[in-house]
C-alpha cells in the first residue's frame, strides 16, 4: 500500500492570493488499497450487478447536473472497504492536518461513470441532513486496460465569503488511479469532470465505491 500525501500547505494556513484569502485544499491519496484478489472480485462483482444500477440524482433535483449511475446494496464489498478505512483513519486524519474526531458511522456507495457522465461542482455537507460528514473517501477502480478517459476529480481551493466556504479558481487535480483511494475535507467544493467511454460498455467505466465519514455527535 503506498501512501500520497498532496504537497501542500495545511489546511489551516491561510495563502495571500491577490487580495483574497484563500484556505489550500489537501487530500490523500493511497495506492494498492485492496489486494488484487479482492481487486479482481469486486470487478467481478459490479459486472454482475449492472441491472441493479440506479441513475443518480442531487438533493436538490436540478437538472443536467449529474450524470452516473449508483449501487446503494452491496454489503460484501462494502463492509471490506469500510474496514480498510477504519484501519487507516488515524493516519488519514494526521496526514490531512485536522483536529482528531470520533466517528460512528461511515457512508458508502458504488457509483459508475459512463461515457459523458459528470458531476459539476459541490460540496458533500452542505445541508443538515449531510452536515455531520466530516472527511469524503473515493476508491477508484476499473478494467485493465483502461477503456476511459477523463474523469478526473477537481479538489477546489477554500476562501470564505459571508461566513461561508465557497470555492476558489485554484484545485488540485486528482487522476482516478485504479486501485487507489483518495480522502479529503467533505466541506471542500469538488467535482468530476466529463468521463468519454467510446465503446458505452457498463464493464468498462470509471467505478468508485465513495462514501463519508461522520463525526459523532457530542
């Protein structure tokens, strides 16, 4: 398992950027999180589960803002990638340079991007019913050879803006590494830009198993 730390300033240290104060967004991101015998099942596994797939949707139905299909059922897998978070959320926490947490509960769900499926910009605890998601977890996996292109996820840089986070201009750019799992503040503005998938073919999309990890309520 080899582990990525983005280079950049904490994400308490405040950069002058003409004029404005803007808050340097930082993730993590760790290779080789499943063994490749459970790599190669979970691969299995979705291909298998295609019809049970749902089309996405936003919290607030807006239209033409997100394309993707999800698997909310999968308990197998899910429990696996739930104990392999677990297992390395300390150092999550450390290397993301955030206050220690308690957390009782961790979201997941499968998601699969297909040719010309997006998800434009938004942050993942912006309502009450979502406020308790402290850090936001992406798996990425696909078929080898990759069948895709595109699909890589803008982390945007913070500024504050009527006691508000909105996003910055500036974003690190994070590509979706099969086999590799990416965590970062779920406060930070992000989205997941157009995905091209010439061939259409479910098996050859851009997977993720994503998900939050929430803070208990003191």
């Amino acid at each position: 398992m080899t582990i990525e730390a983005q280079n950049c300033p904490p994400t308490t240290d405040i950069v002058e950027s003409e004029n404005i104060n803007i808050l340097p967004s930082k993730y993590l991101q760790i290779d080789n999180f499943l063994t490749s015998e459970e790599h190669q099942q979970l691969l299995q596994y979705v291909c298998q589960q295609e019809a049970n797939f749902v089309n996405t949707s936003t919290s607030t139905n807006e239209v033409n803002y997100r394309q993707s299909k999800v698997l909310y059922y999968f308990p197998d897998f899910s429990q696996l990638i739930l104990q392999k978070i677990e297992a390395v959320l300390p150092e999550v926490i450390d290397k993301l340079a955030i206050p220690a947490f308690t957390s009782n509960y961790i979201e997941s769900q499968l998601t699969a991007h297909n040719d010309g499926n997006y998800y434009k910009i938004h942050n993942d605890n912006g309502s009450p019913e979502t406020s308790l998601r402290e850090i936001t977890y992406v798996y990425y996996f696909h078929q080898e050879p990759k069948n895709f292109s595109g699909g890589e996820l803008l982390i945007y840089d913070s500024k504050i803006a009527n006691s508000f986070y909105v996003n910055a201009d500036s974003f690190q750019k994070v590509e979706p590494r099969n086999n590799s799992i990416v965590f970062f503040l779920s406060r930070y503005m992000h989205e997941v830009l157009p995905v091209v998938c010439p061939s259409r073919v479910f098996a050859d999309s851009r997977f993720t198993i994503n998900g939050w990890v929430n803070r208990s309520v003191v």
